[in-house]
C-alpha cells in the first residue's frame, strides 16, 4: 500500500478514534465496565457465600423414627430443630423459611435431605447436617462392631481420612477458569458492537457519513479504517475483562490461578481474532440495517449466540474435543481458549481457529464492500 493510501487510512482511524473519545458513554462501555463488572459480580456471589458460612444455625426439620438422629441435631450448636410436616417442607425451603428437611424412607432403610439449591445458606447447612449424620453413622457401626464382636472402637475406625485439593486453589480459582472464555467472548462482542454501530449506522442517521463519502475517499480504505477501530475496541474491552477477573483472583487471595508469559500471549493472540471476526460482522451489520435500533437487535442476538458455545463448553475437556470443533464459528475460540488456560496449546488448533476466522472476515468485508458501493450508484 502507498504512503499516499496508508496516510488516507490513518486519518480514518484517527478521525474516527478523536470521535469515540470524546463520547464519554463510549468510554465507560469499552474501558470501565468490562474492567470492573465481572469482578463486582465474583465479589457479591463471593460475600453470599461468606455470609452462609457465618450463619449461626440452620434451620432442621426432621420426620424420622430414630431417636438418635433427632438427638445428634438437638444437641448441635448449628442446628436449630423445628417441627414441619412434610406436606409443608418443599414450600418453606422454597420460600427460605426452612433449610434442610430430613426425611427417612423406613421400609427402604434410606434417609433423603432436601434443600434449596439456589440458596446458599441452605446448601451449607445441607453439608453441616449431612456430617453429623456420617458421624452418627460411624458411631452407631462402631457400637454395633463392638457389642457383638468385641472390636474396640479405635480398631473400628478408619486409618485415613479423605482430603480434597484443588489444583486451582478453591472453588473459586475453578469457577474464574471457567469463566474467563465467556468473558472474553461476552466482552469482546460487547466493545465491538458499541463502537461499530456509532462508526455505521449512527452515522448515517446523523447523516455526516454521506460528506465523507463525497470527498471521494476509497471504499475500501474507510471500511477497513471503521474495521480497525472496532477491532482495537472489542480487543481492548475482552482484554480489561480478563484483567479485571485476574485481579480479583490476587486480591481474593487465590494464587493458584496463574498464567505463563506464552499462555498469556496466545489470550492476546485469540482475543484480537475474535475481535476481528465480530468487528467484520458488526460493520456489516450496521450497513445492512436502516435504523440503530435494528442493529441494536442484531447485535444484541448476536451476543446472546456467542455465549451460547461458551455454556457448552463449560465443563468440557478440551482433550475429547474432536478437530471439526476448531472450524466452528465461536466454539473453536471457546475451546481454544480452554486449551491455552492450561497452558498446552496446538499450533495446528491455533491455525485452524485463524483461518476458519479469516474465512468468515473475509466473507463479511467484501459483502460490506458492496453494499457501500451499491449506496453510490
């Protein structure tokens, strides 16, 4: 490209970035909110759980024959035991007045505990009651072990506890890794979709594309100026995202969720490609459209689709992903993102996550570069 063209380009950009900067709503939409947003909701999901964990007692309602079991609850300091009947126990943990309800099936010889699961508060006392049951439990088998075969009960009792580890920390460190890909994904269509439609069909309801378009600049070289800006935005907006929840996990005190200088390269990498590919349908998008509020329906369905992979693949290793999932739109850069967390990544991934990308790009610019051509003649 000559000077003549790239100094063309260049003031496209800026002339389109001097504009975005000074729209402080912009500003807020691609720096702030990506930055701050997942770690507020990581902090109030975090304090929940923190607050179940300081509650003094829970809430038991027992329905069982066996004596002991009520007096291992009554004579804990966590349980406070009330009387429900078992018609009214389903509505009460769903309405939060009850926490656990225990229910002993006698000809089965089963014991079920109900809980709310959306609640935290119940879903601790669930693991509190469920412990002194397994105490019980062992008690009783120690009794039993010793009056009828003499066994004392320090024989009876197993040599080993089961610990767990995570190799991520806690449940948390776990939680940041499955989120950081629908975070980087949410993110980056969300700062790209903000900018494109301001830089397309803002304009052209504001009706100042239609004077740049006079002064006979190329076609080409204002679309691909418009695509570059949007690119950088949706980088910049996935990347303080992924910051945003880092951090947290330091300040959190999870030092487990860590990152290689190559791992966080390839995140770079990935986030730019995907920028790029919903840079292109974006841009296309608010050229198709006639009004903002259409292309605010298009991109608003298109965010809700590119989370859509990322659910999918939540819980998925990517080790059982078969290869077609690296050309599939969205999906691929789920899971390759998942690959590069832990810090084992293919370049034969990588090069068929960027040229199924490239396709896709490619397709959108040169239907974009028509229909701003078609608008000419």
């Amino acid at each position: 490209m000559k000077r003549g063209k790239l100094s063309t380009l260049f003031v496209i950009i800026k002339k389109e970035l001097v504009g975005l900067i000074r729209d402080k709503r912009i500003l807020m939409t691609v720096l702030v909110f990506p930055f701050l947003l997942a770690p507020c909701v990581m902090t109030v999901s975090n304090l929940a759980v923190r607050n179940a964990e300081k509650a003094s007692s829970f809430r038991v309602a027992a329905d069982t024959v066996q004596q002991g079991i009520i007096s291992v609850l009554e004579s804990s300091d966590q349980i406070r035991l009330l009387n429900c009947s078992k018609d009214e126990a389903v509505e009460k943990i769903r309405g939060e007045e009850l926490d656990v309800y225990l229910a002993e099936d006698e000809t089965e010889g089963a014991i079920t505990l109900q809980y709310n699961s959306a609640s935290t508060v119940s879903a601790k006392a669930l693991s509190v009651t469920a412990a002194l049951l397994e105490n019980y439990q062992d008690t009783v088998i120690q009794t039993r072990l010793q009056d009828l075969y003499g066994v004392p009960p320090e024989q009876s009792r197993p040599e080993y506890v089961i610990q767990y580890s995570d190799v991520y920390g806690d449940e948390y460190g776990s939680m940041i890794l499955m989120l950081i890909p629908m975070v980087i994904l949410a993110y980056t269509c969300y700062g790209v979709s903000s900018i494109a439609g301001e830089m397309t069909i803002a304009e052209k309801e504001r009706q100042t594309m239609d004077p740049l378009l006079a002064t006979g600049v190329s076609r080409i070289r204002l679309i691909l100026g418009k695509n570059c800006v949007a690119v950088l935005s949706g980088w910049i907006s996935g990347m303080l995202a992924f910051l945003g929840l880092f951090l947290y996990s330091r300040v959190s005190g999870n030092d487990a969720v860590t990152f290689s200088l190559p791992c966080l390269l390839m995140l770079v990498l990935i986030a730019l490609i995907l920028a790029a590919m919903f840079a292109e349908a974006c841009i296309l998008i608010g050229l198709a459209v006639k009004s903002f509020k259409e292309y605010q329906a298009f991109t608003a369905l298109m965010a809700i689709v590119s989370m859509l992979p990322a659910f999918l693949a939540m819980n998925v290793s990517f080790h059982s992903v078969p290869r077609t999932y690296y050309v599939i739109p969205l999906l691929n850069h789920t899971v390759l993102i998942k690959e590069t967390l832990t810090g084992h990544f293919s370049l034969e991934h990588v090069l068929l996550v960027a040229a199924s990308t490239f396709v896709i790009c490619l397709i959108c610019w040169i239907i974009s570069v028509r229909l701003i051509q078609k608008k000419d003649k």
